[in-house]
C-alpha cells in the first residue's frame, strides 16, 4: 500500500487501485465535479485496464503511474500544472497525459521519469507538452 497526503486530502493505492477522501479542492479527489468531499475512502476510476503503481499528491493536484507507465493527472490545471494544455481548467478526473512515464509533485515542481535513463524537472509542465 502506498500513501500521499495533499494539503486537505490523502490519496492510498491498494491492489493497484487508487482511494481517495477529504475535501475536493478544485477536482483533486478525482470523483467528477459534483463531488466536494468525501468522509471516506472512495475508489477513484481509471481505465479499466490500468493498474496504479504510485501516486503524488499536493495541495491542489494529484498524479498517479500505471504499471504499465501511463501518467494521469487531475485537480486545479492553472498554469497547464497538470500537464494538460486548458489552462486553467479543472480537470475533476484523472486523465492521462501521453507524453509522460512517470511523475513526483513537490511544492511548484514537477518531476518526471520521461524514459527509464531520463528524469527531468519542470516549473509548468507546460512547456514540456506544448
């Protein structure tokens, strides 16, 4: 089992699937738009094929790696943070971002396993994927 706590939620991988509750903050929880919060752990839909292996979360966006090293990414997309190139769109469910292997959320920092010999580091991940 694997755990990772944003500022008011907590993410777990369990059996390659991901849980989440706490509050929604723009999205983060991956349950859609309706959802504002959970009081406990929900299970949180990827493709029905993917099996997650680790998961990053912070104070308004989450990430999360399949075994076979799909990334996806949902919460507050300002600044294309999520990866995803609707600036400032929320993205309510994970939705996976093609270009990427692998991920870490720290503070304003992305980092990325882009090929098994190459991790890179990014401000926005915008400019990686324009």
């Amino acid at each position: 089992m694997q755990v990772a706590t944003g500022r008011y939620h907590t993410l777990l991988v369990h059996d390659s699937s991901v849980y989440s509750c706490g509050s929604s903050l723009c999205g983060v929880l991956g349950h859609g738009p309706d959802t504002t919060q959970c009081v406990a752990f929900s299970r949180v839909s990827f493709p029905s094929l993917a099996r997650v292996v680790n998961i990053s979360a912070f104070h308004n966006h989450a990430a999360f790696v399949t075994e076979s090293g799909e990334v996806f990414t949902c919460g507050d997309n300002s600044s294309a943070c999520c990866g995803h190139g609707d600036v400032g769109r929320t993205i309510f469910r994970p939705t996976q971002i093609l270009a990427l292997k692998g991920i870490s959320c720290k503070q304003v920092n992305l980092v990325m396993l882009v090929s098994p010999s190459n991790v890179e580091s990014y401000h926005l991940i915008r400019a990686l994927v324009d």
